[in-house]
C-alpha cells in the first residue's frame, strides 16, 4: 500500500547545528495562548506583498526549544490548514510528538495571531445566513468586508499561497535553522510542498496529512467527495432519502448565532444538511456516528439537526474568513470549472465572494521537492479522499502515502498510530517498515436515538427530573433501610441502580465517543428502563398500606420521572 523512491538521500541527514534564539521581533506581552515550557513566540516582519515591499505586516509564530539529552538538530514546523486557521495552539500537542526536537508553529499571515487579521464577520454571518428565510447576500457581505479592509490599507493580493511559502522560508533563516522538517495539514500540505520545492537545501523531510494538490479541482469534485464518503460509511441511500425528504419539506430549527450573539430559526433543506454534512465528516467521531446519524435523519428525526446547525455557528468563529477567502479566490477558485450550479451552499458561497472581490488569479507553482515526503489520508475524508492524495503522494519523485482506516480529515489531531508513522518516519526516513494502521476508531455500539442529550448538555437544567428521581430513590433506600421496611427499600434500591447504571453508561459513550452523545443514547440505556419501572412500581405498593406524605411523594416523583424519561428522553 505504501510505495516509495529514495532520492537526494543527502537531505535526510541531519545537518549539525547549534540553536540560535530566534532573532525575529519578540511578541509584546508574550504568546497569546497557553503554551509549553521554553516556549518563546514572536513576530516575523515581512512584505505584504513582496512585489511591492514598502508595506510590512506580522507573521506570528513560536518556537518550543526541546532540552532532551538526546535532542535532534532540525526541528520540526508546523502550519495549520483552512485557509484562515490558527497553528501556535497545537505547539503543545507537536511538543509532545516530538520531545527530542525543537518544534516551530508558525501562523498563516493574516491569521488568528499573525498582525493584520482578516476577520471578515460580515461573510462569516452571511455563510450562517443561508439557513435563514430568505437567505443572507453573502456576495453584499463580501464587499462590504472587502470595503472595510481596504480602508484599513489591506491589500488582499498580499494573501495568498505564494507569498505565505516565501514566509516559511524567511522564518527558517531568520531562526538561523540549516534545515528542518516541514508539516503541513490540508490546505497547509500545499504550502509545505512548495516550501520543500522552493527551499531544498532548508528542507529535510516533509509530512503532508490530509493532501490537497494543486490540481485537484476541489470545488468541483466537492459533490463527489460527498457521495464516495457516504457509500464508504454504507449510508448512500439513506443520505439520499434524507436529503429528499428535507428538500421537499425543510425543517425549523432553533440555531445559536455566535457572529452575531443572538439565535434564530432556521429553514434546513435536505441541500443544506449535506452540506453541513460534508463539513461535519471531517471529525472522525462524526464519521463513527453516521451509520446511525443518517437514517434516522432519512427517517424525520429532525431533532438530531440542532447539533448540526449549532456546529455551523461555531466553526465561524475558528478561521479568519477574510484571509480564507482571500487564498481561494486567488489559488483554488480560479481553476475550477463550476459548470453547474451545486447543491452545496458553501461552494456557492465562496464563488459569489470571489466574483464581489475580483482578485487576480495566481499562477501555480507546478513544481515537486525530490526529498522524502509522506503522505497521510484519512479512508473517510470528504475534502482531500485518498482517491485524489494517494496518486498526488505516488507521482511525487520520494513520496510514500498511507492511508488511516477509521480517520477523516487531518488524521494527526485523532489517530495514534497516524501519529507513530509520522514520529517514525521524521526520525528515519529513509526506512519504510512501519506497519499498516488498523482500524481503530472509537465507535459507539448500539444507539437509541434521541435528542435529549444534546439538549441537556445545552441547558443542564432539563436534566433536572433525572436526578430529583435519583436523589429520591436514595432518600427512600435509606430509610426504608433503617426502619426495616423491604417493600420500599428495594424500590430506593431499584431507582439507584438505574440512575447508576444510566449514568455509568452515558458516561462510557462520552469518553469513548462524546460526538454520539449528539444522536442518542447507548442501546442498553433502554433495558435499564425497566429497572426505573420496577423502582415505581414497588414505591406505588408502599401506598397500599402507609398513605403518608414521604410515601406519597415518592411515588409521585417516580411516576413523572417515567412520564418525563418515556416521552422526552426516549
């Protein structure tokens, strides 16, 4: 499965160096987000444009300085994807990757911690806005953020592919590194290869997860990518009834707006679901839980659309929607045909921005570094599927790819063994005996659906009646006990049993797969129903011979909770 050819063997030993601190402009106040031990985070000050050079900006980046006895020259560096996403919040997580290397996160120029921002929260509403009635102008959006921008003295040329590749290379240099290890995740994977390409002296290996090549025409394949993940997860058909059905009927759902800090209710066609869809699929715990997630939507469970509508909202406010939009009109856009009009709002969307925006089109780089890289894609990642990166990865002159069963998209971030290949393969890559990832995605068993988890982890307060049930069974357990009545001792005892087991077992789903918390609850939650049963019933015999208030009580929070747990709950 995995296939490689060695060249320029020279760039896989290690060159020796002695660490120099990072010359670059020192951060004010320090690294903007909680970091590990001998981090230090700064500012590279570059060109906007480097065509035009009087304008500078920052690039944010951090460097964690590894003190290990046995600690390797060349580091490892880091770019998160997107566009538009942050990277310094992962040195932490790389650190411990990599123990015995410094490692280096280095920001997206206009990204979350780089100087300017490109915040667009005019488009990022408006994205939102296609599940309001009548739907948001995402293209009046776009000028307006644009407007806005360039009354900053932004120049959105300045933002793109090319420019954040000649960044790369300046931060090595200026950091005084001989070379390092590159790793780009999704959109990043082409900035690390044209780095590797534009750079081969700096550059000693590099780690690309989750591959997007540059002549992939991702817009255009988006649909497909959909529909292939859909027959990998077996639900094609469902997801096809699912989104007939919501087409010819949408749904209302309440939605929290973050953008804009207030909820509305939104119109969900079946359109709209799959594209919410093909976005969610990225997480491998929403991959996990689709075989039931999707026939249950197909079958009118429209209360499983919350948590999808919701997670829209507060994937808005993880990217700088001004600098994604300006790397795709210049860099992806461009070379996509759009030859008819997709389902998927999100493609939509991104294509009226760049038509509002008119930013020139790049001119791709085409070129391929001959230094060992290896390539990892996740079997059910809807955005960059192995049908398009393992033949990326194995035209590339020392490329290796490997695919992750169970993974979706960015496999680092969730699979351990995609984890050990990388660690692997950086130390030695010239070896290639690492054996193939099994599938060991953490599925949740046997689910009965419901929306009544989600809700409570929204508003605890609902799950109110649950614990008055418990906290009353344990009340009448104990002074059952004490006074030697049997009858409603047991009954205490049934309802402790069931609030235990119950809670044992959402706890369980939780840490093994909290995502499935959002479609239901375990299978077995519903046998120990009977137990909550058993618990009344005994607790309404008591009355048979002591019609005391405590006794009354009892019984009737028992018999609302069951009204409570049958109609709400399951």
């Amino acid at each position: 499965m995995i296939t490689r050819v060695v060249l320029a063997l020279a760039l896989s030993v290690p060159a020796v160096m002695t660490f120099t601190p990072p010359s670059a402009a020192p951060r004010p106040g320090g690294c903007p987000v909680a970091m590990p031990p001998r981090t230090t985070c700064g500012f590279l000050v570059v060109p906007e444009r480097r065509d035009a050079p009087d304008r500078k900006i920052k690039v944010g980046y951090a460097v964690r300085s590894s003190t290990a006895k046995g600690r390797k020259p060349d580091p490892v560096v880091y770019m998160s994807g997107g566009p538009g996403s942050a990277s310094i919040q992962l040195t932490g997580f790389l650190s411990a990757m990599f123990p015995d290397r410094d490692v280096v996160t280095i920001e997206q120029r206009g990204g979350p911690h780089s100087e300017p921002v490109l915040g667009c929260p005019e488009t990022a509403a408006a994205l939102l806005g296609q599940l309001r009635t009548p739907p948001a102008d995402v293209g009046a959006a776009a000028v307006e953020c644009r407007d806005r921008l360039r009354e900053q003295g932004i120049d959105l040329r300045g933002y793109n592919t090319k420019e954040m590749v000649a960044d790369v290379v300046a931060l090595r240099r200026e950091l005084g590194y001989a070379s390092w290890n590159l790793f780009g995740v999704s959109y990043s994977t082409r900035v690390m290869l044209d780095v590797a390409a534009a750079d081969p002296e700096g550059t000693r290996t590099v780690v690309l997860d989750s591959f997007l090549p540059e002549r992939v025409a991702w817009y255009d394949d988006a649909e497909r990518n959909l529909a292939d993940t859909m027959t990998l997860l077996g639900v094609r058909d469902e997801s096809a009834a699912m989104t007939a059905r919501l087409n010819a009927a949408p749904a209302r759902v309440p939605v929290a707006d973050p953008v804009l800090g207030r909820g509305f209710t939104a119109r969900m066609t079946g359109d709209d679901v799959a594209t919410i869809m093909a976005e969610a699929l990225h997480e491998a715990d929403v991959a996990a839980v689709a075989p039931t997630l999707v026939p249950a939507l197909a079958g009118g469970h429209d209360e499983l659309l919350r948590p999808l509508a919701d997670a829209v909202g507060e994937g808005l406010t993880s990217h700088a929607f001004g600098l994604y939009h300006a790397v795709q009109c210049q860099d992806e856009v461009p070379f996509n045909a759009f030859t008819a009009k997709s389902r998927l709002f999100t493609v939509n969307a991104d294509r009226a921005v760049c038509d509002a925006w008119r930013l020139p089109k790049s001119t791709p780089v085409n070129s391929a570094p001959k230094g060992p890289v290896l390539v990892l894609g996740g079997r059910y990642d809807p955005t960059t599927p192995p049908r398009t990166s393992r033949p990326a990865a194995e035209a590339l002159p020392a490329g290796r790819f490997a695919e992750i069963p169970g993974a979706a998209h960015a496999v680092f971030l969730t699979s351990a063994c995609a984890r050990r290949k990388i660690v692997e393969f950086v130390a030695d890559p010239v070896s290639n005996t690492a054996a193939p990832c099994l599938d060991d995605a953490d599925r949740p068993g046997d689910l009965h659906v419901t929306g009544a988890p989600y809700q409570i982890s929204r508003s605890p307060w609902l799950a109110a009646p649950f614990g008055v049930f418990a906290l009353a069974a344990l009340v009448q357990l104990v002074t059952g006990a004490l006074k030697g009545r049997s009858v409603a001792a047991f009954g205490g005892l049934a309802g402790v049993a069931f609030a235990g087991l119950v809670a044992q077992s959402v706890y369980g789903q939780a840490v093994r797969n909290e995502t499935a918390l959002a479609v239901g609850v375990p299978g077995v939650v519903g046998m120990y129903t009977w137990i909550a049963v058993a618990s009344a019933v005994l607790t309404a015999a008591v009355l048979l011979r002591d019609r005391r208030w405590p006794q009354i009580a009892a019984a009737v929070i028992s018999g609302g909770f069951l009204v409570w747990w049958f109609t709400w709950v399951l």
